[in-house]
C-alpha cells in the first residue's frame, strides 16, 4: 500500500510540473502584452471574462495599425491558439478600441526552441 501511494504522490507532482501551454490574461493594459514564445503543438489559451473581447489574428501591418479584421462583436472567452507551422503569429482584440486605444494585442512565435 505504501509504494502505490508513493507512485499515485509522484504521478501527480510530475503532472504539476509538466503542464504546457501558455496562458494569456486577455486585458487592455495600455501596451502590447509581451511578446511569447511557444513550441510547435502547444497551446496558448487566451483568458478573459464575459464577453468583453474577441482575439482575432492579424498579419504584422494589422497587428502594427490594428486593422485586418472584421469582427468586432464581444465572445465569451477562452480562445486557444495551437499551431504546429513554425513562425510569428499576430493577435488582437477586434472589439471596439481595444485594440488601437487599449493596444490588446500580442505577438507570440511558434518556434521548437520555446
């Protein structure tokens, strides 16, 4: 009994320290969100609350002018990103000025260094 108790503790310590992903607090702070690096297949998981954003992806002009994007309607969160294709991929939030006055947006790079 002693040893499956250990074996149950140590499963659940490595599943601790073993999650992956990226998780974003999706909120209008006034400045781009820090660029974040993530490996091919990982997932970064936009968090928000109610529906007072929206993560739509843009190319780099559109991230830089916040334009690109068409929807403009408030969703309910979260939003989970995951891409398998190496590269830099751009977001933000199409709703009102959240993007342009609130500067929500982010740049995050999908790279097997990360």
């Amino acid at each position: 009994m002693k040893a499956v108790t250990v074996a149950v503790l140590a499963a659940f310590v490595v599943t601790l320290t073993t999650v992956q992903g990226l998780e974003i607090d999706w909120i209008i702070t006034g400045k781009p969100l820090a660029e974040e690096c993530i490996a091919p297949g990982e997932e970064a998981v936009f968090n928000w609350v109610a529906k007072y954003h929206n993560v739509e992806e843009v190319d780099a002009a559109g991230y830089e002018d916040c334009s690109g994007f068409t929807n403009t309607a408030g969703v309910t969160g979260p939003y989970t990103f995951t891409s398998q294709a190496p590269g830099t991929y751009y977001f933000v939030c199409g709703v009102g000025g959240h993007c342009a006055g609130g500067k929500q947006k982010i740049k995050i790079t999908v790279d097997p260094s990360c």
